[in-house]
C-alpha cells in the first residue's frame, strides 16, 4: 500500500537507496579491477573477459529490466528493490567459488538478474518522495552510489586482490549485500504522483496502457540513443582501464586500485553532486536545457578520451583520466530527469527501463565485446600498443551521442513553437 512520506523519512529513503546503489555498482565492476589476476589464473582470451565480465552479466540486467521497469508500475518498488539486493549479493559472494569459464560466466549472470531490479524502481521512487524540482539534483545524489562503488572497488579490490588474491574480494563484498535488503523490505511505499513537469516534455499524457505511444516519441528515442553511444565509451573506461595501465603502462594491481579509487573518487562524487544542479539551472533556462548539457558533455569528453589513448606521459594520462571519470557521471541525473519528465508518472519504471536497457546493450554487450574482440585481432596481449587503436572506438561514440542529444533538443523545442 502507497503511504504518504514526511521529508525526513525520504531523506532517509535517498539515503538507503544510495547506499544500496554503492553495493550495486561495487559489485557490478569489482571484477573489472581483478580482470589481470583472472586472466593469468585461467588464461582467459580479452574476449573471454569481456564475454564473462559484462556480456554474462549484461543478458539479463538488459532484457529483465524492462519487464522489473514494468512491474514498478504496477507492484511494490521497494520489496522489488529488496529481493534483487539480496540475489545478486549471494552470487557477488559466490563468484569467489568459481571453478571455470562457465561457473564465472552463471554468476556474473544472476548478478545481473539482481542488479535489474534496482534502476527502474528507485529511480521511480525517487520520483515520489521528493517534488519535481528537486528531481535532478536528488537523482544525481542517488548517483554518487556509481562514484562511491566504483571507487571502493578499485581501491579495495585492488588492494586485497593483490595481497589476498581475487575469491577473498568477492566474498568480503558480496555476501554482507543479502543484511541490507532487510532494511529496504521494511522501507515504506510512498504514493504515487503526477506531476505537470512531465507533460511539459512528454508528446502525449501517457496512460498505463501507452507504452507503445512512448517509443513513438522522437526526443525520447534520441536521448536513449545519444546517452546509449555516451554510456559505451564512458564504461569502456572502466571496463579495459585496469587492463591499458597494467599491460601499456606496466602499473601492478595495487597502483592500479589505488589511483582507480582516488581518481573515481576525487572525480565522480563532485561530478554526481553538482552535474544534477547543474542540469536542472540548465533546464530552467531552456525546456530542452539539459539534453544540451549533455550534448556538451559529450563534446568536451572528446579530447580528453584522445588524449588519455595516445599520451605516455603519467601525469597527463592521470589527468584525462580524472576528467574523463568527472564527465562519465555528470550526465546521469540529467538523463533520468528528462526520462522520467517525458514518460509522466504512469510510465516511469517502464521508461528508465527503456534508457538504461539502451544504455547497457550499448556499453556492457556492444562496446565491451567489439573492444575485446578488436584486441584480440590486433594482437593486444602480445603487443598491447594495439589497445589504442581498438579504444579509439570511444571518441567516436562520443561525437555521435552530442550529435543524437542536439537532435533530441531540436524535437523538444520544435514541439514547444
């Protein structure tokens, strides 16, 4: 049953959900930083890592999270967020079991199958508990779990895989998940609203029953397009970072996690915190201001993604690196400010499916793969210099999302003449 919320209780709300998209996205990339001990235990080829590291985990997070998305409509948001913390924490933990390609493979696969429960439902929740013009900022709060996660989990991952070896890492991350999900069961359902910011950039005012009107909606697709090419490069760097210093530059895994951590950190907590203020003093100025932000931000990732390919200066690779870490989450509140504004309240579960199931067939199945495939052709193990032109991949997808979220801004304001 739908409760009114006072604002303390939503700001323990955001406080939980935040703490619980730490463990999220600590457990989703961790594996990423203990790609170079994996590699050298099983022999792994880079398609391989990519195959078991993202693909494996990408299958169901993408697919099932439009149907989660869809039952965040219609069912209990926080007891769906509570089930899947618990199921991807048990097979975080038990991914220190694995034995082989396929075992790694199943686990990273219900990992998934648990991490798709979450975006849609808080997002949605999010929604509620807190007014429209706050609904950036507070999103990009929520958002600080990414830095927070990725961070940790460079700085520790690396560190206690270098000293403890990579299992002990997934069980001292994984199994304590499964005690937070009981704080989220008991977290109240708060009602849900309408809002008139959600007709503002929507086409139509969506009924439940609309959501084949919503894939009709011109600006909704480009900005799902233009975040999908931007959320292909800005993962990849997580995604084949560890593995560009450890082979191109020759870091070990504790310099690894450590610089990973401090940079993410040092980078994406202000990026998370401000990129939402941001958007939203763009949106006041211009209804399609915050498609435009991003668009910028696009733009300007460009040269730093270059610079970090080509240079082998340390200082200037550690300096894109952190730039590079600051845009790749000052976008995320903007994104699902606009995606929720568009889909109205009826459709917002089902709508931030949509995104972020664009955004993670984008990075996690299309751009992880085609990298480790293209490394793999060029000799990257052998010759890791070829790592360059394989990750050229990411400037170029970042031209092409500032162009989808201009053209995203243009259907916006075209509608409002």
């Amino acid at each position: 049953m739908s409760e009114k919320i006072g604002k303390a209780y939503a700001y323990y709300a955001l406080a939980l959900l935040t703490f619980v998209y730490v463990l999220n996205f600590l457990d989703r990339v961790i594996i990423l930083y203990l790609f170079p001990p994996i590699k050298k235990e099983f022999s792994f080829s880079d398609l391989q890592l990519a195959l078991f590291g993202t693909t494996a985990f990408a299958v169901f997070y993408t697919t099932l999270g439009i149907p989660f998305g869809r039952l965040a409509d219609k069912k209990s948001r926080t007891k769906i967020i509570a089930i899947g913390l618990a199921v991807w924490s048990l097979f975080t933990g038990l991914t220190g079991f694995a034995w082989d390609f396929w075992s790694l493979f199943f686990c990273r696969l219900m990992v998934g199958v648990g991490e798709a429960t979450l975006g849609p439902a808080a997002i949605s929740l999010l929604s509620d508990y807190f007014p429209p013009s706050k609904r950036a900022t507070v999103t990009s709060i929520y958002s600080t779990g990414i830095a927070l996660g990725a961070g940790f989990a460079a700085f520790f991952g690396g560190q206690i895989g270098e000293i403890y070896g990579w299992r002990v890492a997934f069980y001292l991350f994984g199994f304590p998940g499964i005690l937070a999900a009981l704080l989220v069961f008991l977290l109240k359902e708060p009602e849900r609203k309408a809002d008139q910011a959600s007709s503002s950039l929507s086409s139509f005012s969506y009924a439940p029953t609309d959501w084949t009107k919503l894939l009709s909606n011109k600006a909704f697709i480009l900005l799902c397009l233009g975040y999908a090419f931007l959320g292909l490069a800005t993962n990849n760097l997580s995604i084949w970072g560890s593995s560009f210093y450890n082979r191109l530059h020759g870091f070990d895994l504790a310099t690894i996690g450590f610089w990973g951590g401090v940079l993410t950190l040092l980078g994406g907590i202000p990026a998370t915190l401000f990129g939402g203020a941001i958007a939203d003093w763009f949106r006041k100025r211009k209804r399609s201001g915050r498609m435009l932000y991003g668009m910028l931000i696009s733009g300007i990732s460009v040269p730093f993604w270059i610079l970090w390919i080509v240079t082998d200066n340390v200082f200037l690779i550690l300096i894109a690196n952190g730039f590079l870490l600051f845009l790749a989450l000052a976008w995320l509140g903007a994104a699902a400010a606009d995606v929720t504004e568009i889909a109205g309240p009826n459709l917002r579960g089902l709508a931030v499916a949509i995104y972020f199931f664009s955004v993670n067939i984008a990075a996690y199945l299309i751009g992880s793969n085609l990298i480790g495939f293209l490394n793999d052709q060029l000799g990257a193990t052998a010759n890791p210099i070829m790592m360059r032109y394989a990750l050229l991949v990411c400037p170029v997808s970042c031209l092409l999302s500032a162009i989808c979220l201009w053209l995203a801004s243009r259907q916006v304001e075209s509608k409002l003449e």
